[in-house]
C-alpha cells in the first residue's frame, strides 16, 4: 500500500477512491491515509484541485459554469428555475420532500436522508468521513456518541435554517430520539434505500412527480453535492454557500460547548428549534445504551 498522503507514513492504514478526480493516465485517483486525523489534514489540502478538477471536466463537456452532477455521476444541466426549487417541471421545493409519505414515514425518512449522505461522502467525496463513518476511530463509546450526534445536529439544524423542515409542525422527537436512537449507529447505502423506500433515483420527483430522492434532499440540506468539488449538484445550489453554512453551524455548535460540556451541561439554546435538549439528551442516551 503506497504511503500517507497526508505525513507521508508507509504503509498507510486504508486506501480511498476519489470519485471525480483522476491521475495523468485516466485512472480513478486513489490515497492512502493512516488516520482520521490525517484524514482531515488531507481533505483540506486536496479540496481545492478537486474542485479544479471537476471545473476542467465540466467545461471540456460543454456545461460551463452552469453544470452540475449529483452523487454516481448523472450529470445534468442546470434548469431555469432550479435554484427556486419548485418552480419548474415539478422540481420540489424544500419543504416537499415529505409528499407520498404517511405521517409515520417521515421522521424514518429524513434520519434515512442523513445516513445516506454520510455513506455518499465516504464512497463518493474521496472518503470524506464525518458522523458514523468518523467514529470509528473514537477512543471510546462516549466519544463515538458525541461524534454522532453532533453530526447529525449539524445535519438537523442545517435542515432548518436552509428550509427543508419546518422548525414548527414537524415531529422533532421522532425523528431524533425515537428514529434517531434506533438507526443512526447503522450504516445506510444507496441499496438499502431501494430496498427499504423502494428506489432512489434523482430525476423521479421530475418526471413521475414523486418524492424527491434522499441524496436530492440532503443536497439541499448541505447546499452541496456529496461529490465535493461536484458544484451544487442537482438541486443547483451554491457550494461555497453551502460550505459557509456549514461552518457557521458547527462553530455554533462549538461554541455551545458540546463536545466540552456535554449534552445536559452545554447551552441549551443549541437544541431550541431541533426538538429541545429533552430530545437530544434521550437521543444521546440511546446511543450511548446500544453501543
């Protein structure tokens, strides 16, 4: 196995495929890192050729600037109105990701959202790690908790503040601590979504008018595609804002002291428009139960 990519250590622990980049020859670029840590100083450093990169192969394809690709490499051109989701050929809005789900699927759903796009930024962001994926090499099961759950608030509050769920009407409880509590320790692929939702297709709320697809949704929620450097993706979002939001919510996070303090000790006005710390703390002490 070559050396890390990241403190140039040989042999390094694990390889990753990059899922846009390629070497001089064509061939799918593959890194090896030792560890999460290495991991991280890595992606920071290769993000910005990869975005270099996609830029060249989207330009070469005659999309421009105005091109997009979504997870798996279904490239598509960027509608006129897809950046006001709902306006055009039935694109769903933010808030339309529930329809053809019962009351009872919904929270289910979005907990499934959010499991996917972490296998999505594993498998396809060049082993972008982050939630489950990155609590493996936590030193204990405390520690593996806190990694998840402060994921997956990130997740929820994005949600929030970009508009895909409602902070009033939407059942916070269910879907954290309940559905939460009872898959977020499990891994979610692409074939599990089919199996379990009955397909996943990005184009399906588009041309047969059905609920948009999980890896649709999460894009919205993250204001990026799960290919980092792939642009906004399909919904036609704005990746540096997407990276923004993203920033801005896990320094509120910090701040909040989570990691720190914990759950019950930190302020609790981080939990206030995703279900209360009641909903979080049951959450956490689900987790930390059944790992």
């Amino acid at each position: 196995m070559p050396p890390c990519a990241a403190c140039g250590a040989d042999p390094a622990a694990a390889s990753f495929r990059c899922a846009e980049c390629l070497t001089a020859d064509g061939a799918p670029l593959v890194f090896s890192i030792c560890d999460r840590e290495c991991q991280k100083v890595f992606w920071r450093a290769h993000k910005a050729t990869h975005r270099a990169a996609h830029a060249s192969v989207n330009n070469s394809a005659g999309f421009g600037s105005s091109g997009s690709s979504s997870c798996g490499g279904e490239a598509t051109s960027k509608i006129h109105g897809m950046n006001n989701p709902g306006t055009t050929f039935g694109m769903p809005g933010r808030g339309d990701w529930s329809r053809g789900l019962t009351a009872k699927e919904v929270p289910e759903w979005f907990v499934d959202c959010y499991r996917m796009r972490v296998d999505d930024d594993y498998a396809w962001g060049g082993g972008n790690l982050h939630g489950l994926y990155a609590s493996h090499d936590c030193e204990d099961t405390d520690e593996m908790v806190m990694e998840i759950l402060r994921d997956f608030l990130i997740f929820m509050k994005l949600a929030v503040l970009r508009g895909v769920i409602p902070a009033a009407g939407f059942d916070f409880r269910a879907c954290v601590a309940e559905h939460g509590g009872k898959l977020l320790r499990y891994a979610f692929e692409k074939s599990d979504a089919q199996e379990k939702w009955g397909g996943e297709n990005v184009f399906q709320s588009i041309i047969a008018g059905g609920r948009p697809s999980l890896r649709v949704v999460a894009e919205q929620v993250y204001g990026s595609s799960c290919m980092y450097g792939g642009g906004g993706g399909f919904m036609g979002e704005d990746e540096a804002i997407g990276d923004d939001a993203v920033e801005q919510v896990e320094t509120l996070i910090d701040n909040a002291g989570l990691l720190m303090r914990g759950v019950n000790d930190c302020d609790p006005a981080v939990f206030q428009e995703v279900g209360g710390r009641d909903t979080w703390l049951e959450l956490y002490n689900e987790l930390l139960q059944q790992m």
